[in-house]
C-alpha cells in the first residue's frame, strides 16, 4: 500500500514535469516557426540550444546571467535544462522585445527568469558576483567589454557559454584569441553552426 503511493506520487510529479516541460517545448517550436516564416529572429537556434541545454542540464546552475534576452527562446532552455528551478537574471536593450519574451515566459509557465532592460555594459557594472552559468549573446562589438565582467561575475568552477564565436571577421578572431588567452578561463570552442564556445573559470 505505501509503495503503491510511493510510487503514485513520483508518477504524478513525473507528469507534471512532462507537462511544464511540453509547455516550454510548445514555446521553442512556436518560435521557431516564426522564423521559418521569414521573421528575422537571431536565436541561438535547436542545433546550439540542444548543446546549451546539455550543458546546462550537466552544470545544475542554480545562478544563471544570460546576456541578451530577444525574445526569452534561450532562457526557455534554461528554464527547461533546470526543471525551472534556477534563478535566471537575463538583460536585453529592447523594451518591445523584453515584452515579448514576458508574454513567452508566462505562456510557458516559467516563473523564474528576472527581466532587467538596460543597456548590458552598464547593468553588469552593478550586478554582483557568483552565477553558476553566464551565456554571452549581446551586439558583438560589446563582446570584449563584457568578457571582464562575466568572468568576475562567474563563480570558480562556473560555466561561460558565448554564442556567434566562429563569425568569419576581423573583430571575432580578435576576440576568440582574447578568449582563448584567459588564464582563468579553460576554453574550447564547440563548431555547431556559427559556434558557441564553453569556458570554465578556474
Ligand atoms: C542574438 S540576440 C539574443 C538571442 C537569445 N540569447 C536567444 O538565443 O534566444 C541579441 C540580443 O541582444 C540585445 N542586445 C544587443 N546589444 C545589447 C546591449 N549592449 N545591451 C543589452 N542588450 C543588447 C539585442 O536587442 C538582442 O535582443
């Protein structure tokens, strides 16, 4: 009888999950057939998202930044990779885009994603330290002025993700090579699509 409820009541909480999970799901796909229809949206896509969310899911942040909200398709996946239980602080410019990824957070039932509007290079000047995970994926002429910041905000041991690394000009090979000479960073870069790199802080 007792593990007969025992196990009525990991069933129930499995489906739930199931549940929240196809949720966000539903979210991704709608905003992947946005695109599919020809609107310009610069999400980190299914191919790095299904990597992003590996890594996310083996990291078990409980802290993550992400630079660049758009329209919430990346938090969704870390709202997924986590069982919606991280906080996540994300930062975008836009206002019209932050209510769009609102109105996609709340249809897919995350609760726990911090929206703050601003300009990123002067909203992490203020922030404090500690994130488990930061993803980069801001305007990338604001790339080098941010790696400083996301590496004093992570914690030792914590994760960088940076989106766009293997763009074919000037400015990203100047700036992959300052990535890849941080010390305090052990970086690879992973060759899906337009290349997303992994660092841990040591
Ligand atoms: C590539 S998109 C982010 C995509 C998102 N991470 C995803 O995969 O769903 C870049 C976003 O960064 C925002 N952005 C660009 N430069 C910024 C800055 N300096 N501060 C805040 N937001 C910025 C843009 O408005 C845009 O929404």
């Amino acid at each position: 009888m007792v593990l007969r409820d025992t196990i009525s009541e990991l069933n129930k909480q499995e489906l739930s999950q199931l549940k929240a999970d196809n949720k966000i799901d539903s979210v991704l796909r709608k905003i992947e057939s946005q695109i599919k229809k020809g609107r310009f949206l610069p999400i980190i896509g299914p191919e790095k998202g299904a990597f992003v969310y590996l890594v996310t899911k083996l990291a078990k942040p409980k802290k993550i930044l992400e630079l660049g909200t758009l329209v919430g398709y990346s938090s969704l996946i870390f709202a997924k990779a986590t069982r919606r239980k991280a906080k996540i602080i994300t930062i975008d410019w836009d206002k019209k885009l932050g209510e769009e990824a609102k109105t996609n957070f709340q249809e897919a039932g995350v609760k726990n994603a911090k929206q703050l509007c601003g300009d990123a290079t002067e909203i992490v000047k203020k922030l404090k330290g500690n994130f488990d995970l930061i993803l980069l994926d801001v305007g990338k002429e604001y790339y080098t002025i941010l790696l400083p910041h996301c590496i004093r905000l992570l914690r030792r041991g914590g994760i960088l993700l940076i989106d766009n690394v293997l763009w074919d000009n000037k400015r990203m090979e100047e700036f992959r090579n300052e990535l890849l000479n941080q010390k305090v960073l052990e970086t690879i870069i992973v060759p899906i699509v337009d290349g997303v790199s992994l660092s841990q802080k040591l």
